[in-house]
C-alpha cells in the first residue's frame, strides 16, 4: 500500500477527472485531497481517505503546503497541473513529488514570449525537486526534457471516464445538426477560437448548431453566446453520458492541451471528430487543421457528405485500444511501486 497527496490549485474539468480515475484505478493505495475550489460532493470526497482545502490565496497556499504535506505524511506527492508544481516544489519538502503538469504552460500556453520564458525559466530551476514527470503525450516528454537533462518522464495514458456500453469508436452514433465541445471555458480551450467558426459555419449553414458543454470564465461565455453557440453548462457524469448518447460531431478547438479526457469520451461513445492541430495531438491521424476557416470548411463538408471514413475508423480504433482504463491502470501501478522502505 502506498501513500499519494494529490495537490491541485483547482480541483475541477478535466484534472477533476484525471485525479478521481486514479484514485478509482487504484484503490489498494491510500489517496488524499489537498484542493482548491468549490466543495466537494459527498460521491467525490468518499474516494479519498482526507480531504483538506488549500487556500485559494496563492501566497498563503504556498506558505502553508509542508506543513500540510508534513501533517498527511505520504509517500508521495502527486502535483497536479503547474500551480500545484510550483506549491509543492518551490519550498524543499521531504517527500518525493510526482509532477503531472496536464500540458505545459510555456509551450502553445500563450502568444506572449515573455510570460512563455519566464514560465519555462521557473519550470527549469523546480526541475530538480521531481522525482517523475507524468506525461500525457509525446509532446509533454519532449517538453519535460527540455527543462533539464536525465528527467524522469513516465507515460500515462489517459482514459474515458464514462461507462456507456460497448465502445464504438466509428463515427456509427451520427452528426445529427450539432458541432459540440466539452470542457472549462477558459483561454486554454480557446473558445474565442470556437465562437469563429461557429460564426463562420453558421453564415453558409445555419441549420448547424453549435453547443458547448461546460462552463467557467463570464466573459468568455457571452462571446459564445454572441456566436449562436449554445452553452450547457457542467453535468453530471450521469449527464454527461445522456449527452453523449446523441448524435453530435465533436470539435476539439483548444490552443494546447495534456490529452483530454472530453476527445477520448467522444471517440469512445462513437463520435466523429474534427481537431485544432496542436502538438499534443501530433501523433493522431484524424482530421486535424490550423485555422478558423480551415476547420469551418471542414465541418461544412462533413455535414454535406454525412459519410465516414475508413482510415478515421482504423485510427479511432487504436486510439481506443491505447488509451484504455486497463493500459492506464498498470500505467499507475508502475508509477506508485512502492512506498517509503519500512515505513508502511
């Protein structure tokens, strides 16, 4: 039995999900929650063995995390994206951290250099103090070595969180008139991006519709709305699955990304998918490109021909085969091998 805290500046979206999988996939481990955010339900708080709100003050959180650390005594600390990095690097503490930083923020994170390297400069100097960097992509590892030479990078593959019957992975559930996105409405998933070519689609279509499910930033969501993008808000898994059950093409419109978890629940429940070509996605053989009009014209083809295609089928298939509850579950158990010499 190990002992893991996972830490987390904002325990919602898609890090929500990642750190509950891992928790879900590996019960024999003791996990605990240090978190901020909104408050945990009572079916989320029951697969840790504590849960302990981190300030939402960033200075104060920093000050605070060894002894926080020192109080719950784990084996490891498990860092989630790279406010959490930062917390639980930037003060030496005694217990090995494991970094999952679910996309690096100095690589396509922003337009401005200058908040680029110095991001890089700060994910440099914490580098030492990583026992492991949790990568989700092919990308991330080569992002991760670039901080120092001889890190530690170990593959996770991330998997569908929902259980909606056999996978289909063939585009088989339809398009219906929908163009949908899942996830936080933040600068990340660029839904600036979204509303674009939703605009653009809309002019020379408009029986399509757009939909996002998800929320988060105010002003980000008036500019969808304002593009005709209906915006549904979060939903349960339970909801979530009921909306994955119709017949939707998925438009993943994100400036960087780990690898979402929102792609891999659209592939496995049947959906076909239309990406914004970024580097974690690299390594994909589906439709994939770079501009807003690029993508709308794209969509408006699909919707014309409402055919699929073979090699899309052929690669949605491996992608189900790789990134699987199974693969990530012995992913983890090779992650935590074991817990402090003598001490459990």
């Amino acid at each position: 039995m190990v002992r893991i805290l996972h830490v987390t500046e904002c325990y919602a979206g898609g890090v929500r999900d990642a750190i509950e999988m891992i928790a879900d996939l590996t019960p024999e481990n003791e996990h605990y929650l240090l978190y901020s955010g909104s408050d945990l339900s009572v079916n989320q708080s029951k697969r840790y063995v504590e849960t302990v709100k981190l300030s939402s003050n960033k200075a104060i959180a920093l000050l605070k995390i060894k002894s926080l650390v020192r109080k719950v005594d784990p084996d490891y600390v498990h860092a989630h994206s790279s406010w959490a990095g930062l917390y639980t690097r930037a003060r030496k503490i005694e217990v090995p951290v494991i970094y999952q930083p679910h996309c690096f923020k100095f690589g396509e994170a922003t337009r401005i250099q200058l908040i680029s390297f110095l991001v890089k400069a700060i994910e440099t100097l914490l580098a030492p103090r990583t026992l492991a960097y949790v990568v989700l992509s092919e990308q991330e590892k080569e992002y991760a070595q670039m901080l120092s030479t001889g890190v530690r990078c170990h593959f996770l593959p991330n998997a569908t969180r929902l259980r909606t019957g056999e996978s289909k992975g063939n585009g088989e559930i339809g398009i219906g008139r929908h163009v949908t996105m899942i996830g936080r409405i933040c600068p990340q998933k660029d839904p600036l991006f979204f509303a674009k070519v939703a605009k653009y689609v809309i002019s020379k279509n408009p029986e399509i519709k757009f939909q996002w499910i998800g929320d988060g930033d105010g002003r980000l969501r008036k500019n969808l709305e304002k593009a005709g993008v209906e915006v549904k808000g979060w939903k349960t898994k339970e909801g979530l699955a009921s909306e994955l059950m119709e017949p939707f093409l998925y438009f993943h419109s994100a400036r960087y990304e780990g690898f979402p978890i929102s792609l891999l629940d659209a592939i496995n429940t049947g959906h076909r998918v239309v990406l914004r070509k970024i580097g974690a996605f690299k390594d994909l053989k589906l439709p994939q490109f770079d501009t807003e009009i690029e993508c709308g014209e794209y969509i408006l083809r699909i919707f014309r021909n409402q055919r699929g295609d073979g090699k899309e089928t052929v690669e949605t298939q491996r992608i189900i085969k790789e990134y699987s509850t199974d693969r990530q579950r012995l992913s983890l158990q090779q992650l935590y091998v074991h817990g402090k010499e003598g001490k459990r």
